[in-house]
C-alpha cells in the first residue's frame, strides 16, 4: 500500500549501508507511475560520479551497463515501480551480469517485482496497533496521554489504519489541538473521501486527507 513506509525504510537501507561501508557505490532512483528511463539514467549517473550527456536512451543505456558490470560492490535502488520496468532498457546488468551489482526494487504491487523476477521479495505490512499507538504518541506528543483526550486520541490513531504516513501527517496536524477539535478529526476520518486516486483505496486518501483540512 502507498504510504506504508517503503521508501522510507530503502533510504534507510540506504543510509546504514553508507555508515557500514557495504558497498563501494549506492545510486537511487525513485521511478515513479509513469515511469521517465532518460529521468532513472540521469539519477544513477549522477549518483556514480558520471558526466551526464543528453544522448540517447540506448547510447547512455550502455554507458551505465559498463559502467555498473565493472563494479565490485555497488548498490542500485529503484523505488516507488509501478510496473514492469526493462532493465536493460535503463543499462542496468541483471541475471549472469550481476556481479558486483545488486538491486533492491520496492513497488506496491508483489507482481510487478515477480514479473522482474526479483529474487528475495518482502511484504511490509501496516503497523499493529501497539507500533501504531507508540508512533502517534511521538508525533503528537504526550499530552494525548491525558485523561480528556486519550479516549478520543485512542480512536484518531486506530482510524489511521495502522499506516505510518498517514499516524505521523495526523498526529503531527493534531498536535496541542483542543478536545473539539480531535472529535472533529474523529469524525472526518469515519467518514469516507469522495477522492480516489489509483492505487489509493479511498479509506486510506481521508486518513491522510486529514493532515492537511483543518478540523
């Protein structure tokens, strides 16, 4: 589900790999719906130290290609893949040419990442309702925890779904927001959006949503 924290934990990923030294060389790309190969190209050259040239997708496809099956230890993230993208395509080594090489794609949907034939595949799941509640206590600070607002509070972050944007966006919205106001925010998130956006289900939209009307 969008929001549910995988780019976060890829940069993450990302950040500890540079502090651990894992690898020689880390490029990240967010791909995106419409997905812009000269876009993903530029990102990974610049990230590799490499001079940008506006050349042709397959001329820069094989400048990358070279470039990344020489490495010894390099890292390339793909983030946010909507659908199947060619590797080959962008220049990036896979199968018997990884060596050095390897790559880590986040997507929403499991078989866009099977349909790439991506090899070791994790589902990150909404948080529970404990993690949830720990997240949104952070965010908004511990007055929730007082005897008026805790009740209502409670019900606020549980309407979250467990979807760490959409706890982190409301909970920081709500911060030292009056307890009219919270019962508010209650009532616009029982109620349903009559936005939809692709790959959003509608519930989710007025979780986040509420982060940004005022209550």
């Amino acid at each position: 589900m969008g929001g549910v924290g995988k780019t976060t934990l890829a940069k993450e990923i990302v950040r500890q790999s540079l502090a651990d030294k894992l690898f020689d060389q880390i490029a990240f790309s967010e791909v995106s719906e419409t997905a812009d190969i000269k876009k993903i190209q530029r990102d990974i050259a610049e990230d590799l130290g490499l001079a940008w040239h506006e050349e042709t997708e397959s001329r820069t496809a094989s400048r990358l290609y070279e470039q990344l099956k020489n490495e010894k230890k390099i890292l390339v993230v793909l983030d946010n893949i909507w659908k199947h993208l060619d590797l080959e395509t962008v220049g990036i080594p896979f199968g018997d040419d990884y060596r050095g090489c390897k790559l880590l794609l986040t997507a929403r949907d499991r078989n866009v990442l099977l349909d790439m034939d991506s090899k070791h595949n994790f589902f990150i799941d909404n948080l529970n309702e404990e993690e949830a509640w720990r997240l949104f206590k952070t965010m908004a600070g511990d007055y929730v925890e007082n005897r008026q607002l805790k009740s209502t509070a409670t019900d606020v972050a549980k309407g979250c779904g467990g979807l760490p944007i959409a706890l982190a966006t409301t909970a920081r919205a709500m911060r030292d927001k009056t307890v009219h106001e919270w019962k508010n925010a209650l009532r616009e998130l029982q109620t349903p959006s009559v936005m939809n956006f692709e790959g959003l289900p509608a519930d989710t939209y007025a979780r986040i949503e509420l982060s940004f009307k005022p209550v």
